[in-house]
C-alpha cells in the first residue's frame, strides 16, 4: 500500500490501544519503514469531567441473565431511552432483548437489536439517530464504529469486561504480545472505543455503564484523564443516569414557562469529620479523623444514601481530614463518591470558595463540595438570606460532618451570588444519632 505513496497518515483515537508509541508503531508496521515514523499527539476538545461518568455496577452476578436484562431495561427506562447496549456475545444480547423489548414498549422506549431485527446495520443506526427515545443494542460493528452525536445517545452500557475471547490465533499473538499486558492491552483499546461513542461533540453528556463488579482497576485508564468513575450498586447507577439525563434534557430543550419556576441547581456543602488533635502530624494538612469522626462520616453516608442524594459533581479538598471522611461516606453511602481534589478548597476563604462554585460545569446540576470552617458556613450566610430557622442554625454553628444543602433558580453556576440560595436542608451528626453530639466520645 505504502511503495506507491508520497507519505501516509494513519490516525486513531486508540491507536496506542493503551500502550506507548512503541504499541503503535507495530500494530500499524510503522516500525518497518527505512525511515521512522514521526508522531503526533492532540488533546482532546472534550471537558470529559464535566460532560460524562463511569459507574461500574458492582452487584449484577456474572452469567445471571434475568439480573443481567433486569439492569438494561432499567438503565433505559432511567434515561428514557437513547441507550447504546454493547453485549461480547450474540447469544446473550438475544436473550436480553427477548427479556426486555416488551417491557420497553410498554414504556414507549422502542429497542432495536443487531441480530435480532432483519435491517441492516447502517439502517438500525439511522433510525437509532432519527428518534431520542430509541435504543439500540448490539456487537462490535456498533462498539467501533457509531457516530451519533447529540441528544440520541445519552447513555452507553456494556455487558462485562470485553476479554478477547480464546483462540489458537489469540493465543499466539498474545505469546509475542507479552501475555497479561497484550490482553490488557485489547481491552483498554476496546474500552476506549466504546466509551468514544458517547462524546462526540462539546455540548454532549452521559454516563457509560459497565455491568461488571470484576472490572480491574488497571484497567480504568482507558477512560479519558479525569473522566470520574465510581463503583456503584444498581441502585445508584440508576439514580445518578436518571439525574444525568434529565440535566442533559435541561440543556438542550427550551424550558418551558412551568420548568423556569423550578430549581435547576443544587450545591450540598459538607465539612470534614471530626479529626485527632492527638495524632503527632507535622502539619495541619495531615491531621486525621478520630474513630468518632470516622462514625460519624458513615452514619452521614448512610443519611445521604437514604433521602435519595445522587451528586453529578463531587469537588473536595485534598487534606487527609477530607480524604478520610470521604472514604468513610462512601462505605456509608454504598459507593465511591469520585471527588476531584481541589487544593484551592483546603482552608479556603469564601471568596476562594465561591470561585470554586461559579467554575463548576453547567451541566452538573447536583453538586457536592467538601472542605473546611470557616469558610463553608460563611458561604451558607453569605448565599442564603437572612431568616429562616435553618440559617440560623448555621450562624449558631457549623460542626464536624455536617451537610448543608441549597438550591439555586439560576441556569448557570456563574449566577450564584449572595442572598440567591434557599437552604432546603441543615444536618449534624447528632440529629441522626445523640451519641455523635459534642458532648458525647
């Protein structure tokens, strides 16, 4: 192909597959030409922090297929529709459409199946574009090779883990692959593929949905850099697309004169538990939680976990204070929360921290920020106007551990000013259990 050519480029978002130059340069035969191969590397155009998420779903059973549909059709049914299902095998992806597809329509979600409905692939896609309540379910030819941009594709949910499958072919590339890493390197290229199906222009958002608890860490790196992930029960991956894509319904229809009374942002503050003065730290930043500061943070995860709190956005300081409750809530809460560590949060002043808030991206609409006094509680008194039973709580004190949630009738972050917050809840450790008040150890 090359002996006729003045040059070639060869150019693909996982041309690496998740490796090195090195990697790329032998799966294309670059590394045979007399002269090397000049490379080139652009950054994305895409705010993958702000614009999407990853929930890996940790309590679907490998090879239990009524959880297995029950978790798709739930997951559509939460984005109301626009779904791409990616399945590893033909069979099963029959078996959950004849699960689910019934169900769907009765819902007014039609589902489209690659091997199930005689059209053509290019044709199931067209219609698939055409009609925002539709999914679509399928192989590879989908994973690798969709473009549908826009509010149509919201959300992307893959079976498990793609493993490449057992081959005397596979095997004896992944003998001259470098074994572990050759398989590695397969499915970090085809999780970035799949994952590149729900981004593809700069006003796009969503979720990717791994039903797979036995997803290894090392793996997560084909996700872009800062791309949140989160392990998460079905439960709360369901929470947090239902939040998800009715953000992304907010931001791409007109509102109508009803939905410009509702609120459209929500900021919950919370501080730091309780942490030992008695550890012999050289700094502040250092401090750690005491084991009442640790109960306390898993009781509030429990609370949040109960009324029902999904946040699209977590922003929190790095001190280990911080860190430490954060691991606390989440055991509470049943999941990892996936902070962003902002080191402008740490003692910040309420000036710093409302810098933070008008930073956030539009499309979070439920945000959670998690630092330190004085600077949270002169934030509330600063946003929220005065009266009111729960500001004056605040302005008594702002303890250890303690949630403070407001909401903001505003479209964009940048409009968060004083007096525009309504303070809708105010919770200490000691209103969910006495023994957690100040005057108890």
């Amino acid at each position: 192909m090359l002996e006729p050519a003045h040059g070639a480029v060869i150019t693909s978002a996982t041309l690496r597959a998740g490796g090195d130059w090195d990697v790329a340069e032998a799966r294309t035969g670059a590394s045979h030409l007399l002269r090397p191969a000049q490379r080139f590397e652009a950054a994305s155009p895409f705010d993958y922090p702000g614009q999407a998420e990853v929930l890996i779903v940790t309590d679907v059973k490998r090879g239990d297929l009524p959880a297995l549909a029950n978790a798709y059709a739930r997951l559509v049914v939460a984005a109301e529709g626009g779904t791409l299902g990616l399945f590893t095998a033909i069979r099963r992806l029959r078996a959950v459409h004849a699960r689910i597809a019934d169900r769907l329509a009765r819902e007014g979600l039609p589902l489209l199946a690659q091997h199930v409905d005689p059209i053509d692939t290019g044709t199931l896609v067209d219609i698939f574009r055409d009609d925002p309540r539709t999914s679509l379910i399928g192989t590879d030819a989908l994973r690798d090779g969709v473009d549908v941009p826009g509010h149509s594709l919201r959300l992307v949910v893959m079976e498990g883990v793609p493993w490449p499958k057992p081959s005397v072919l596979h095997a004896a590339r992944r003998l001259a692959g470098g074994g572990t890493a050759y398989d590695d390197r397969i499915v970090r290229a085809r999780l970035a593929q799949a994952f590149g199906r729900l981004i593809r222009r700069a006003d796009d958002r969503g979720s990717f949905v791994l039903l797979s608890a036995a997803s290894p860490s090392r793996l997560l790196d084909a996700f872009p850099p800062g791309t949140p992930v989160a392990r998460v029960t079905l439960d709360e991956a369901v929470a947090r697309v239902r939040l998800s894509s009715r953000a992304d319904c907010g931001m791409r229809r007109p509102r109508t004169p009803d939905e410009l009374g509702e609120v459209m942002k929500t900021l919950t503050l919370l501080r730091h538990a309780k942490s030992g003065w008695d550890d012999p730290v050289a700094r502040d930043f250092d401090r750690p939680l005491n084991p009442k500061g640790q109960r306390a943070a898993a009781m509030v995860g429990r609370h949040m976990k109960a009324l029902g709190l999904a946040f699209e956005r977590v922003v929190a300081s790095p001190a280990m204070r911080v860190v430490e409750t954060l691991d606390h809530v989440g055991q509470g809460y049943g999941s990892d929360l996936a902070p962003a560590w902002d080191q402008r949060i740490y003692l910040a002043s309420t000036a710093t921290l409302l810098d933070v808030v008008h930073g956030l991206p539009d499309g979070a609409d439920h945000v959670l920020l998690v630092g330190h006094n004085p600077g949270l509680e002169e934030l509330v008194l600063l946003l929220v106007p005065d009266g009111g039973a729960l500001r004056d709580e605040v302005e008594i004190k702002f303890p250890t551990a303690t949630l403070a949630e407001m909401t903001f009738d505003i479209a964009g972050w940048e409009e968060v000013k004083a007096g525009s917050a309504t303070l809708v809840r105010f919770v200490r450790p000691r209103d969910l259990d006495p023994s957690l008040g100040p005057d108890a150890r």
